[in-house]
C-alpha cells in the first residue's frame, strides 16, 4: 500500500495522526511520514487526542536512514492514534525501487491479463464457428417437436398428487414410502416367494395338539389348566422361628420378664379399692388437722387480743386501742414532754440549721468568699502609708544617674536636631565605635560548609568545598551512580499492595490495578494509577494507599487485595528481597489544577500496625515531579531484624491549591478528571542487599573489568551489528544479510 508522500516545507510543519491496531498489548514498527518531531510526538488511545494518554512507548532512529523514525508502544487498548508534526517525506532510492517494483509488477499483470482476454476471445470465436456448424434445420426441428406430449395427453402437478395418495391409501405413517415398505420387507425383492416357502415348511394342525414334540393328554392338561400362574411346589412346614414374624405397632413379642413384670400390676379392681380407702384415710387426716389447726388459731386470737387489750377485752375495744395507736403516733405536740437531755441531746442548740441545697449554694458563691492562697497574699499586701509617693523616698539599688550627677548634660533637650545631625535616623554617637563610623570598617569575608546551608535547593547557590570526609554532599550526590539509582526500582507486584476509599480513609477496598502495572509502577514505566472519583467527580473523601515491602512473605494464594497485609509481619515473612537506607522520595503525579495529599507511614516487622509517619505534603503537577525527604530510615533487612522498617505506605488524597479538604475549592474546569500517580522512586546513599543491578547502581546491565556487559533479560533493537556489519541469525550467519523489519532480540543473536 502506497502512501501519500508529503512534499518538504521550508516554514511550518505538518500535523499527521495515525491510526495503529494494537496487536498482543503492542504496536511496533516505522511511522508513515519521515522527518518526525520526537519531541511533539504524543499517543492516545482516541482519536484527536482523545481517551488516555499512552505513555509507555520506545523510539529509536535507524543509523543509515535517520529520517525514519522506529516506534514501540505498549498499551491495553484496541487502538492507538499516534501525533506528530514533520516537515516533510524524505525521497529515497528505497522509495524509487518501490515504485519501479510495482510498474514492472503492473506491466506484468497487464500482459497476462492480455494474454488471458486474447485467449478467451479465441474460445468464443471457435465456439462460434462449432454453433453454426451443428446449427439443426427446421424441418428436424418441427420433426422433433410434434413428439412432445400435448397439456392435456399428460398428468399435472396435483393429478400426480392425488395418484401417489390413492397409492398410499390408509397405509400407516411408519409403512407410508416405498422405502419404508422396502425396509419392512427386508429388501427382499421376493418377499412373496420367500413367504410362500416358509408357510410350506410349517406343521400341520392336528386336533388336541399344539406345535411341540410333548403330546399331553386331555387329563393332564386339564390338570395344568388348575394350577394358578406362577404356582410352585410347597410343603409348609410345622414350626416357624419367631424370628420370621414382621411385629407391627399393633401386635408385638412379649418375652418372659415383660410378662411377669405386668403380672405382678395391681388390677383394676384392686386399684380402685386401694385409692378409695386411701381418700377416705386422706379426708380423715384433714380434719383432724383443721380442727386442730382451727383451735389453735382462736387460742392464739384470743391471747393475742388479751395481750393488747386485758384479759377480757372485746374485739371492739381492740379496736378503740388500735384507733388510739394511730392518733398518738399522729401527734408531733410532744404529749409525754420528752426533754433534751432525755434523749442525749443536752448539748446542742437550738438553732435552725441549713438544708443541703441552701449550703451547696452558699459555699459555690464565688463573690463572698476567699481562698487561703487569696488570704495570705492580701495579708502580705503594703499598707498604704508604705508604699512611696516621692522619688527620694526609693533606694537606688541599681546606681541610676541621678539629676545631681548629670549636671548640665542637656537633659530634656532631645530634639532630632541636636542628635541626629545627618538625619540618618541614628543617634549620632550610636552608629560609631571609638569616635569611627561603621563605613570606615572593611568588610571581612567568610564562608560556610555546604551542610551548614539551609534553604530550598533551587533558590539557594551552593558552592561545593575543595574536599569532603566520609560523607557526600546534596550537590554531588547525582554524580555517583551508586547513591542516585532508584533502591525500589523493578519492585515485584507481590510486594506492592494498593487500596482505595472514597469515604475518607473509613472503609478500604482493592483498587483493581493488575500485577503488570503495580510492578510498571516502580519501573519508571509510568502506569496511570488513578485516585478514585466519587459519582464521577473528584472529592476530598477519596483516596489511594500503595503499601511497599522489602520482604517477602508466604501470602496464601487467592488472598484478597485488602487481606494481603494481615501476612505482612515477622510470622509469615519468608526471605529478604531488598536491604537499604531510604533518604529521599521522588513522586511523579498529575493533580490536575488542585493539589494531592501524600503522607509517608513505616513500620517494623515486629509491630506492623503500628504505623510512624515520616511526612506529610502537599503535590502538584502536571505530570510532574515532587521531592519529599524521607530523613534516612531502614528499609526491609534480615528476617531476624524485626525492629526494623519492613513496611512503608503512601497515602494519597485530593486536596486544594489552599492545602486543604474543603469541596467547595476544588477547580470545576477538571472536576471530572482523576488524579494520577505514575512514578514512585525511593533513593538512599546505603545498600546492603540489592535484587538487581539498577537499584544497585542506577544500570540494568552488569559489567566486569573486560567490559563484558550482561543483560538481565531480552535486548530488543532494530539494527544489531558486529563491528562494521550488521548481523542476523536463524540457524546461520550472514554478515551481508540484512536485518529483517521486525525485533531481533538478545537470544536471536547467541552464537553468533
């Protein structure tokens, strides 16, 4: 497929998207147009610019046409529309064979498709000319048509019908086709003469005889004729076992100890005579209580009456007594006279005292009463004729000039005038030393160590010093590979827990990110890790927890994303992956015109749960990069180092350009569009135990001494060469064969 080639312009550009399938997670191959702007290239998954932004992509430019630009994208989409801007085609011999190829390929199909047509036009005219000759004559044609049979000499569509129905008649359904019948006749097709031998090979009848060699006679089959269906001979015996018998709830065995059991049951009879002779005894024995009890009784009622009234009293002077009782007790006038001293109370007067709510109130009346602190100090109060009224009456203690000693110093003259002669604004003697003005001083020059400086990086000029002793300075710190390599770089999936929460932090559920793009994560791959929105808008109650580990640990498999860490701790732990000193943390995130809220947790092996919080700020960007100093703690370590920081966490939340969770200042332009995470970094000067060579010293490969480098995994290029010569393998090499479109990886080229 040809296309388009776009003349150069010597001003301006051209704007070119294009459409791309992606194929197995990845598009590969050259752009359409030359000459393209690496740095206007952008991809999304939409057209014009549209859908998410692709961000995990490779360009490389092929050494012998630098014009052409090699794309490698990876994406979970269906499409991708990649943009870019370019000046112009680049005309190349490549282009020129091409057309050239194809011409000669048309010419070619041209003459065969000549070849063909003149081949097909000799087959008609030959075709013809055999028409003509075999043409037939009239009259052999009228001849031939006079042997047709006329409409009404033939049978039509439903006369033939009806024929086949009066053959078919009544016939059944399964006899009602002739292959049917076939079949039911064995496919004999001489079903007649077959039948007409067999019926001649059958036994004649003879009367009082069946068709069986066994002539009974007319007495026994009568005697078989009495025997039921299925009869057979049985002789019953005389005894049986009990044990054939089937009991059922109405008839039972009943052995020997049930039996004497129940014989020795009262009868009936017996019962009755027992129970009426033992109510009589019972009605007996309750009379002569009752009667007893009712004695008893009046003998008590009468002492009790004697005991309150006298002995002889009635019931109605019991009565009298018992309404004098209430009036006495009625009677508060002191009838019997009681005194004090009567009842040991001699001593106390008689004055009214106050309730429990009148004291409450008097002693929390604040404005009538004093404390003893408030009493001594008033007590240690001057008097009044103590205190001095008179400058003279003061001891000067602290040797203060006194007016005597000033003499006729000018006191009271203080006009800026007299002592501010320059108008300056400083007292004319204050802003000298010994009689000299501050300018007639040089200035003295000094200098700080860089870790004495303080302040932002990038509002501050540092000046590195001649030499520095065991330790390394911010500045110089990016020149050593080994303290600027990324220490969480290629962190497994395994180790990664992410969570999210739109109600503020209370409840947490999976994020639903794949293993690829939690380990893309901490790749520089830059995944998009979304803060969620809640009913499609950000909020300040949403937010996102990426919890990091350098242990490994024996998660049971199909563990759920919110119960991964319950196995994050020294019970489970099964190996150390990675070992360092965490110093500084790097996040790349999108806040989209607001702000995200990052705070930084740890916690050790043996406790968990007990999470520290390193720091707290406030990120920006649009995809861009924020710093947060992480102050230098351990990171991961030994399976028997449970006090150190095995766990960390980042926790993000969309915040306000005011640094805070207040909805209403959230932009509305972007109120739609989720917060990004896509890159987390973690950089320390300490490494005690590294799982691969970038976290180790900031470079995928290894190399020793010789400059023989290795590669952890596959190398894919465009172009690989030996010396001079590009080189390519499939079971052979040929140093002149030129590479194949397409990746050539790392294990293509062993042996070679």
């Amino acid at each position: 497929m040809f296309v388009e080639k776009l003349n150069k312009k010597q001003e301006g550009f051209y704007v070119i998207e294009e459409e791309k399938d992606i194929q197995d997670g990845k598009w590969e191959g050259y752009l359409e147009h030359d000459n393209a702007n690496r740095e206007s290239l952008v991809i999304y998954t939409g057209p014009n610019f549209t859908g998410e932004r692709v961000n995990n992509f490779f360009i490389s430019t092929p050494s012998e046409t630098p014009w052409k630009t090699h794309l490698k994208v990876f994406s979970n989409s269906e499409k991708i529309y990649v943009t870019y801007e370019s000046q112009g085609d680049q005309v190349e011999a490549e282009d020129i064979n091409q057309v050239q190829n194809v011409l000669a390929d048309t010419v070619e199909d041209l003459n065969d498709y000549k070849a063909a047509t003149d081949a097909s036009i000799n087959d008609l005219e030959i075709r013809t000319t055999n028409l003509e000759e075999t043409r037939a004559s009239k009259t052999y044609v009228d001849t031939e048509l006079n042997k047709v049979y006329k409409k009404e000499e033939v049978f039509n569509k439903e006369e033939v019908i009806q024929r086949i129905q009066d053959i078919i008649g009544a016939a059944p359904e399964a006899l009602d086709t002739l292959e049917e019948i076939a079949l039911a006749l064995n496919e004999d097709p001489d079903f007649a003469a077959t039948i007409t031998n067999l019926l001649a090979q059958k036994v004649d009848k003879v009367p009082g005889k069946g068709l069986s060699t066994e002539d009974f006679t007319t007495a026994e089959k009568q005697k078989l004729a009495g025997i039921e269906d299925g009869a057979n001979k049985y002789i019953h015996p005389s005894t049986h076992p009990a044990s054939m018998i089937v009991e059922t709830s109405e008839k039972r065995f009943v052995n020997d100890i049930e039996k004497a059991t129940w014989n020795a049951k009262e009868t009936p009879e017996g019962a009755q005579t027992k129970a009426d002779q033992a109510e009589q005894n019972a009605k007996a024995y309750a009379d002569i209580v009752a009667n007893t009890a009712e004695t008893n009784a009046k003998n008590y009622a009468d002492n009790k009456i004697d005991d309150l009234a006298g002995v002889g009293r009635t019931t109605e002077t019991v009565k009298e007594v018992a309404d004098d009782l209430v009036s006495h007790k009625a009677n508060t006038a002191n009838p019997h006279n009681v005194t004090k001293s009567q009842i040991g109370l001699a001593n106390v007067d008689n004055v009214k005292q106050a309730s429990k709510t009148e004291f409450d109130s008097h002693n929390n009346d604040t404005t009538r009463h004093i404390t003893a602190e408030e009493r001594t100090r008033w007590n240690n109060k001057a008097e009044v004729s103590q205190i001095p009224t008179k400058v003279s009456q003061l001891e000067n203690d602290r040797g203060y000039v006194t007016q005597e000693e000033l003499g006729d110093a000018g006191y009271g003259d203080m006009m800026k005038s007299v002592y501010d002669t320059n108008g300056d604004g400083i007292v004319d003697n204050a802003d000298k030393l010994d009689g000299k003005h501050a300018s007639d001083f040089a200035l003295a020059s000094h200098t700080h160590t860089v870790d004495a400086i303080t302040g932002e990086l990038e509002t501050t000029k540092l000046t590195e010093p001649p030499y520095v002793m065991g330790n390394v300075t911010i500045t110089s710190k990016p020149l050593f590979d080994i303290l600027r390599a990324d220490r969480t770089a290629f962190l497994p999936a395994s180790q990664i827990i992410i969570e999210k929460s739109i109600d503020g932090g209370v409840t947490w559920e999976d994020a639903g990110i794949s293993d690829t793009n939690k380990a893309k994560l901490f790749s520089g791959q830059r995944p998009s890790i979304t803060i969620p929105l809640k009913d499609g808008m950000k909020n300040t109650d949403c937010m996102l927890r990426i919890t990091i580990t350098g242990m490994k640990y024996n998660v049971p498999p199909g563990t759920v994303e919110t119960a991964k860490y319950n196995y994050w701790n020294s019970s489970y732990v099964i190996a150390r992956e990675r070992y360092f000193l965490a110093e500084d943390a790097w996040l790349w995130v999108s806040s989209h015109a607001d702000r995200i809220y990052c705070k930084v947790e740890r916690a050790t092996g043996a406790n968990p749960n007990n999470w520290t919080t390193v720091r707290e700020a406030f990120l920006a960007g649009w995809a861009g990069g924020n710093y947060i100093k992480l102050g230098g703690a351990n990171f991961g370590g030994g399976t028997s180092q449970t006090s150190n920081y095995w766990n960390w966490r980042f926790t993000f939340r969309t915040a306000t350009t005011s640094n805070d969770f207040d909805n209403a200042k959230l932009s509305q332009t972007y109120i739609t569009q989720a917060q990004t995470i896509y890159h987390i970094k973690i950089s320390g000067k300490d490494v005690w135990a590294s799982s691969n060579s970038l976290m180790y010293h900031d470079h995928l490969y290894a190399w020793d001494e010789n400059q023989n480098v290795t590669f952890p995994a596959n190398v894919t290029a465009s172009d690989f060469y030996a010396g001079s010569n590009k080189v390519w393998h499939a079971g052979n090499f040929d140093p002149n064969t030129k590479l194949n479109k397409g990746p050539l990886t790392w294990n293509d080229l062993k042996g070679v």
